[in-house]
C-alpha cells in the first residue's frame, strides 16, 4: 500500500485525475470503477475541467463500472448512483450511456442482481483502476462493519450513521432508501489498482484503523492491506491520524520519476 499526505483537497484532486488520465492515455478501453459520494467530487470536476479544456485523453472506448446502486428510487431519480454518475462524470466526458454499468435495483431482478452484475464485471475482463473513498465508520462502497472481507456483490441494509450521512442528498434521512446493491469487499479486491481518496477530518480516524490498523470486519477498509496495488491520497486533515505520516512523506518524494503511482 501506498499512503500519499498531500497538503489540501484540491491536491489529491489533482493527483488523482492525473492518476486516471494516465491510465486512459495507456489503456485507451480502460475498464474504471466509479465511486460517488462528496469525496471523488473535485476529482471528476478535475477531470471534466481538463477534458472541456482540451488538455484530457479522449474517453471513447472507455467502460465504467459503479459501486453500488440504492434499492427502491423511481426509475430516473435524481441520486440515484446512475443518475449521479452520469451527471458528475461520464456524460460530460462523453462516455456514451451504454458504456457505464451498473447493478440492476429492479424489484423483480434483486435475487439474482448481484450474481448478474459480478458476471457483467468478469465478462468486461475487471476493473483496471477502482476509485473509492471511505465512509466514517471504516465502510467501503456500502460494506458496513461486520461485511465478510470476501464478500461479493449483493443487497445491504444501511445503518442509520450511513443513512445520516448520505441524507444531505435527500430532503431528509426518512427519504434515504433503507437497502442497496453494492459491490462486496472480495470484488473490490478483484479490481487490478485501487484508489483510495480521504479528505476532511471526519475520515481521519477511519483511515487510520484502516490503513495502520489489524485487518477487522469492524473496518471493512482494512481489506485493502491485502491488495498488492492499493494507493491511498489523502490531505492533511485526513492523514492526520497516521502514525507514519511523515514516512509517507518522505517515501513518496524520494520515488524514481518515472515510477508512477
């Protein structure tokens, strides 16, 4: 795992778009895995800005995988994690709808939307660079505390901190839906690079027990000490919380140029 300090929000930002840019002018298929959520905001803002600015890849052959998905939103509802995504990122980085995936909250379909959507990811050969950030209880997409660390795609019920949490993109937490569809830890570990992104204080404690803490259930984010190509981005007030920050630090300013991230 590597842990990046970097000093303000927009600077994880930055690195983090210049780390997804990479990757496309590479692999110009890549296969992205999308998080929403306030966190990954300012990075597709980033990216968006560059590509309206001419400076960006093109994302023609690119396919985006989300997270997760609520379970009993109206069909086109505005948070819905489709809608949210679409409006954020891939429609203004041109990213033809039929390009972005994600799993199918269809009542009819539940019983069977996470086996679908874990075959629709195998089928698309993975996910190249998995983009996540962390919730303040250690969760990761809606893996709750208590998740099986192999845990694969399925339907959760969200606990009342995480219904808090999201409510400020609700009129209210009572219109929070109760259950989603989530990618489980197990399949996030599949994805070939993560990308972890915290900022603010609120996630300082989370990230810690994640990234210096025992490998627990109790921090679903732990899971990430286990895959061999994890980048962690996160400002000061977020890193506040590591005991090895300024080894971070120094770690990461004494790499080769020409190792990326």
């Amino acid at each position: 795992m590597e842990v990046v300090p970097l000093a303000t929000a927009d600077d994880v930002a930055a690195l983090a778009a210049d780390t997804i840019e990479a990757l496309v002018r590479q692999r110009p298929g890549a296969v992205l895995g999308l998080a929403t959520g306030s966190t990954p905001l300012p990075t597709y803002e980033e990216l968006v800005r560059r590509h309206r600015s001419g400076t960006g890849p093109s994302y023609d052959e690119v396919r985006c995988f989300t997270l997760d998905e609520y379970v009993g939103l109206p069909p086109g509802h505005p948070e819905s994690y489709r809608a949210t995504i679409a409006r954020e990122l891939t429609d203004p980085l041109g990213i033809a709808p039929e390009r972005v995936h994600g799993p199918d909250p269809s009542p009819d379909g539940l019983p069977t939307a996470g086996a679908r959507y874990e075959e629709e990811l195998a089928a698309a050969g993975g996910v190249d660079l998995q983009v996540l950030g962390i919730g303040s209880d250690g969760h990761l997409a809606f893996n709750e505390p208590g998740s099986s660390l192999g845990s694969l795609t399925r339907i959760k019920t969200l606990t009342e901190e995480t219904r808090r949490d999201n409510a400020r993109f609700f009129g209210s937490v009572d219109e929070v839906p109760r259950h989603v569809l989530t990618q489980g830890l197990g399949t996030i570990l599949r994805a070939r690079h993560l990308l972890l992104l915290a900022t603010g204080a609120g996630k300082a404690a989370a990230l810690a027990a994640a990234v210096e803490g025992p490998l627990t259930a109790q921090c679903p984010a732990s899971v990430l000490q286990l895959h061999p190509h994890v980048t962690v981005l996160a400002d000061d007030a977020a890193a506040a919380g590591l005991a090895g920050r300024e080894h971070y630090r120094e770690v990461y300013a004494g790499k080769p140029d020409w190792q990326r991230l």
